[in-house]
C-alpha cells in the first residue's frame, strides 16, 4: 500500500494540472440565451449614476508579482489588458515584457497605436497596430488564445485588426501542445459586425460573464444577443436594475447574468426661475 500511495498521489495531481480553465473570452453558454424572462417580475425604471473614480489604478500580474516575473514578449503578442468595464475602476493585467526595454502601453485610451479594442477591452502589444492587415468577417482569426494549464496563464497573438464598429467571436477552438508537452487549448476568434437583431419579448439583450480575479476585482465579458426596441434600453453592467443572476459554473469560477430590455427612463424636467405654472 506504501508504494501505491505516491502513484496515486502522482496521478491526482496530473489530473489537477490537466483542467484547462476556459479564458473568460472564450466562454460561451449559448444555452442561456433561450432562457426567457419571468411573466411576474417588477422591473423598476432605473437611473445610471457616474461614480466617482476610485484611487489607485490596479495591476495584475499573469505571472510572478512584478515586471522581473513576466516572460518575454513573443512577435505580435498582447503585452497588457486594459479593462474598462467599471469605468469606475479601470485595472490592468500584464502579460508579459516587450523586447530591447520597450515599455509596454498603459494608456487608458486607444489612440496611442499599440491597442486593439473590443467591447470593454483594451488589448496593448509592443509593435504598433498601423502595420497589422484589415481581417474580413467571418473568415481571418484576429487573434489566437494559447491556454496553459500548468499555470492557467494564457498566450494572446494578434494576426489582424478588425474593421471599425465590429466585435469578436469565438472561431473554433483547437487543441495544443505546449512547449513542456502538456495538452492545452487554443481559441481562434473571428470579426462580426455588431448585432442589428431585435430582441423579442422576454428574451435577454445581452449575457454577463464575471469571474472573480482579485477581492476587489471581477473581470466581466458582457455579449450583445439582441436590439432593443425603441424607446428601451439594455443594461451595460451585471448590477443594474433589469438585470437577473444566471448560472454559476463552479469547475470554470463563472457566474452569469442574463440582461433584459427596460423602458427609458423619463428626461428630467427643469423648471427656471419666472417660469408660470
């Protein structure tokens, strides 16, 4: 039984290091977007307010603590992920160190000619983005996903940059090995003109997927499933009004929420000095 036991042990933690945690941006329950909304539910008219910008931009590390634990940069390779979906508190995770001690962006904006936006998203590589080809929709993967699972750290490669007003989606998903011989995932996404669909009764405008990645922190990707109808508006953040939790996936540390078109809430009205009743 001696000997067994660190076979065993051995084993176990093989199988540990072989589950491969989906990257956020891949994650897509599609079986969700046919979940209806509930026939008795109050849905307040809601009001967006700006909070104030909290103190401190935060950055995380993909690997180590600092810049010295950062692999290098491979060719085309995103440096740093820029977040802007709580514009409340935007945050930074770096990837890795740009070669010859070139820093990498930490711009907060997509004019500097190292960034690629998607949604909410600023992605920052070493070389500028003006030498990077046009893709077409449907057909060119923009960038590539190398998933790792002895570390879940992650490998994002540009190839092209997709046209103005469009969004990415998830091509195909491939197997991979890596350097070091172990079995990963590699997730190809593709360019689409943003949804004109309009939402049908019930049916959620858009699908929340949040992941927990620092106790202050959640990394959040939000898809547009539909339009909504004149005069309604679809919620940008998981914790407005109109929104409903979803489905948690404890192996993945995913919860989603489903959100669902709400009437616009009414213009102010203002009244000025000397006006008559």
């Amino acid at each position: 039984m001696q000997v067994f036991t660190p076979l065993i042990l051995v084993w176990l933690v093989a199988g540990v290091r072989a589950v491969i945690r989906t990257p956020l941006e891949a994650f897509r329950p599609s079986g969700e977007i046919h979940i209806r909304r509930p026939d008795k539910l109050a849905f307040l008219l809601h009001r967006r307010t700006t909070l104030p910008p909290k103190s401190g931009l935060k950055i995380l590390y993909q690997t180590g603590t600092s810049e010295e634990d950062l692999p290098d940069c491979r060719a085309r390779q995103v440096c740093s992920k820029v977040d802007l979906y709580d514009a409340s508190q935007p945050w930074i995770e770096r990837k890795c160190r740009c070669l010859g001690h070139r820093p990498c962006s930490s711009d907060l904006s997509a004019d500097d000619d190292h960034t690629l936006s998607d949604k909410t998203t600023l992605y920052k590589t070493c070389e500028p983005v003006k030498r990077l080809p046009k893709c077409r929709y449907f057909k060119d993967a923009a960038w590539t996903i190398f998933s790792f699972p002895d570390s879940n750290a992650t490998q994002q490669i540009v190839n092209c940059h997709c046209p103005k007003n469009s969004v990415t989606y998830l091509l195909k998903k491939l197997p991979y090995t890596t350097p070091s011989g172990e079995q990963g995932n590699q997730y190809q996404f593709a360019c689409s003109p943003q949804s004109r669909l309009r939402c049908s009764r019930k049916e959620p405008c858009k699908l929340f997927s949040a992941r927990r990645r620092h106790e202050q922190i959640d990394e959040v990707n939000a898809n547009t499933i539909c339009q909504c109808p004149r005069d309604h508006t679809c919620p940008r953040h998981h914790t407005e009004t109109g929104v409903l939790p979803g489905v948690t996936y404890a192996a993945e540390d995913i919860r989603t929420y489903h959100g669902y078109c709400l009437p616009e809430p009414p213009p102010d009205v203002y009244r000025f000095v000397g006006d008559k009743d």
